[in-house]
C-alpha cells in the first residue's frame, strides 16, 4: 500500500487524477474499465479529470464504469440516486458514452437477484482496471460495514445508523436517507487491478490509520485492502494524523521520487 500525504485537497486531486491517467494510458485501445465512487471525497479529483479532459485533451472514448454502489428504493433518476450523481459530477462532462456508465438498479423488484447480476457484469466486462474509493468514519468502503465479510460480493446490506447520519447532509431530512444499500463486496472490489482511495479531513483520521496500519479485520472493512498489491492512498494531513508511520510514508515517497535520502525522524 503506498500512502501520499498531500497539503490539500487541491494535491491530492492532482495525484488521484495522475493514477487515472496512467491507467487510461496503459489500458488504451482496451476499453478502459473504471470503478467509480461517489461521496464527497472523488469530487476534486473528477473535477480536475474534466480540467484534463477540457484543456489537455484526456479521453475516456471507449471507457466502460461501474458505480460501487446504488441506495435500495431511488430510481436512477430521483436527485439524491448515485446514477444521477455520478453524472452530474463526472461523467457527463466528459466522453464516456452515457449508456456505458453502470450501476445497480436501485429500483430494481428482486434487488438480491440485481446484486447478484451486477457482480457477474463486472466480471464480463472483464474486470475493473482502475478503482476509486473514499472511506467511511467507520471504515467502510461502498457499503461495506464493520462485520462484513472480507469475501463478500455485490449484495444488498442495510446502513449503519452512523452511515445514515453521515450521509444525512444529502438529504431534506434524516428520515429520507434510504436504510439498504446495493453495493459491491469486499471481494469485488479487491478485484480491481489497481486501487486509489481518498480521504481528507480529521473525521476520517482513525478509519484511514486503521486502513494502513490496524489488523485486517471485518471490524474495520478497509483493511482489507492491505491484501491487495496495487492500492495508493491519496490523504491530507489531517487524514494522515492519526498514522504512527507517517513519517516513513514521507519518507519512503521522497526517496521513490528523487532517489535520495530526505531528513525523517
Ligand atoms: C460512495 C461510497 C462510500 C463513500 C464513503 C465516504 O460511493 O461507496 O463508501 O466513499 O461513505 O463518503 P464521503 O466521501 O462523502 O465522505
């Protein structure tokens, strides 16, 4: 796992955007797969890929998405629906076919049977290159809450209650946020050939030093990607305050960039 401590959210931006364009470059001509998140945490980095797209010419023609995850009960149209946030602020406004961009259907009538589709499309679509992740306060990843199970796949699972107040600012009142969840598992998403997860800010400090450093366990549902060999965490300083190895990250990124022995305690 390699960790990038950033300034701000304007940095780390820049490096999740550079691990898009890497993929993009390394994977053209195959039709790019990119797993994409929503939440507050991707926002800067979609919104610097749209800069790139604009201004630098990055195309995603040919780029095939899934989203991690969809809330059980909102038609892809309903404002609050990951379908319809995914778009606003990323991919329509970049050149990724529309139709191309997948996510459960959270309307779906039998959502266990759609869970279970979703995860074989993925795999039939061959796989996802590129994953973005943020970090739930209490270490979950798409929705996979403490207790899931490091093997699981796609399924419907309810939300914490801390999950629902969370998420909670997105919505008229409290008691509209959906309590179920379609999202891929913690298998799932370890498919994915290459991993980038963002967090920022001090409420997200313990989740993100569990994520590094805790035990891998279901306690905390990102650990499990220490299991996984291409994962960069993209986090700001007071994400990373929590971290006791913060310095050797600094450490090790410096010596990775310049090839010299910077000063660490
Ligand atoms: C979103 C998702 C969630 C969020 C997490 C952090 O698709 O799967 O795991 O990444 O809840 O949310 P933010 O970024 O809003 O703090």
């Amino acid at each position: 796992m390699e960790i990038h401590i950033v300034t701000d959210a304007a940095e780390g931006a820049q490096a999740v955007a550079d691990v898009f364009a890497r993929t993009l470059r390394e994977t053209a001509g195959d039709g790019t797969v990119l797993g994409l998140a929503t939440g507050s945490s991707p926002v800067p980095a979609y919104t610097e890929l749209i800069r790139r797209h604009r201004e630098e010419g990055l195309s995603f023609a040919g780029a095939r998405a899934f989203l991690l995850d969809e809330y059980v009960g909102l038609p892809a149209g309903h404002e609050q629906s990951y379908h319809r946030f995914i778009r606003e602020n990323f991919t329509s406004h970049i050149d990724i076919e529309d139709a191309a961009v997948l996510s459960p259907d959270g309307a779906a009538a039998d959502p266990t049977a759609e869970a279970a589709a979703y995860d074989r499309r993925i795999g039939e679509a061959g796989g996802v290159d590129l994953q973005i992740l943020g970090i739930g306060s209490n270490g979950h990843i798409a929705f996979n809450e403490p207790g899931s199970s490091l093997a699981s796949r796609t399924r419907v699972v309810g939300l914490t209650r801390r999950t629902i107040a969370d998420n909670a600012r997105f919505f008229e009142n409290a008691e509209d946020v959906p309590v179920r969840a379609l999202s891929q598992g913690l298998g799932t998403i370890r498919d994915a050939r290459r991993i980038v997860l963002t967090a920022t800010g001090e409420g997200k400090a313990e989740a993100v030093a569990q994520l590094a450093e805790g035990a891998i366990s279901a306690r905390w549902p990102a650990t499990s990607l220490q299991l996984h060999p291409d994962v960069t965490v993209v986090v700001d300083e007071a994400a990373a305050s929590r971290l006791e190895l913060a310095d050797y990250y600094r450490y090790a990124r410096s010596l990775e960039q310049t090839g010299t022995v910077a000063a660490h305690s």
